[in-house]
C-alpha cells in the first residue's frame, strides 16, 4: 500500500508542477493570459511522459508488491481448493 501512495502522490506533485510550468509559459508568450483545458491537455502529457522516465523505480517498486500479493492469493486459492478435493 505504501507503494501506491508514494506513487500516486508523486504522480500528482509531478502533474502539478507541469501545470505551473504550461501556464507560465503559456502566460509569458500569450500576454498574461492562457486556454485552461489546453494547459490541463499539456500538462497531463508532459507529466505522463516525464513520470515514465522520472518515477521508474516507483513504478517497479509497486509492481513488485502486487506480483506478491496477487501470487499469495493464488497459492491461497490453489491451497483452498487442494483442501477442498482432498475431503
């Protein structure tokens, strides 16, 4: 769990500086002002590519946690049905 929050929470950190960075600059070229639904649209894409290259360890360290909760489950499961068979 603490690998999705850590994940999650710089994901957001990582969007919202985007963001800040397309309005001012989208503010500079345009003279004070700047389209919101574009600079949401860039900022989701820029955060999104550098989130791939930026927070790879992150990535890997959460999809390692649910590759080991999803084989306990299933060791789990086969474990419950083994049992089951056997009676």
């Amino acid at each position: 769990m603490k690998e999705f929050v850590v994940y999650t929470l710089m994901r957001v950190v990582l969007f919202v500086a985007a963001f800040a960075v397309v309005v001012g600059i989208m503010a500079l070229l345009l003279d004070g002002r700047y389209n919101l639904f574009w600079s949401v649209i860039l900022a989701f894409l820029i955060s999104g590519v550098a989130s791939y290259f930026l927070l790879d360890r992150q990535r890997e360290a959460f999809a390692r946690r649910v590759e080991a909760r999803a084989a306990r489950a299933s060791a789990a499961f086969e474990e419950r049905k083994a049992r089951e068979d056997s009676d």
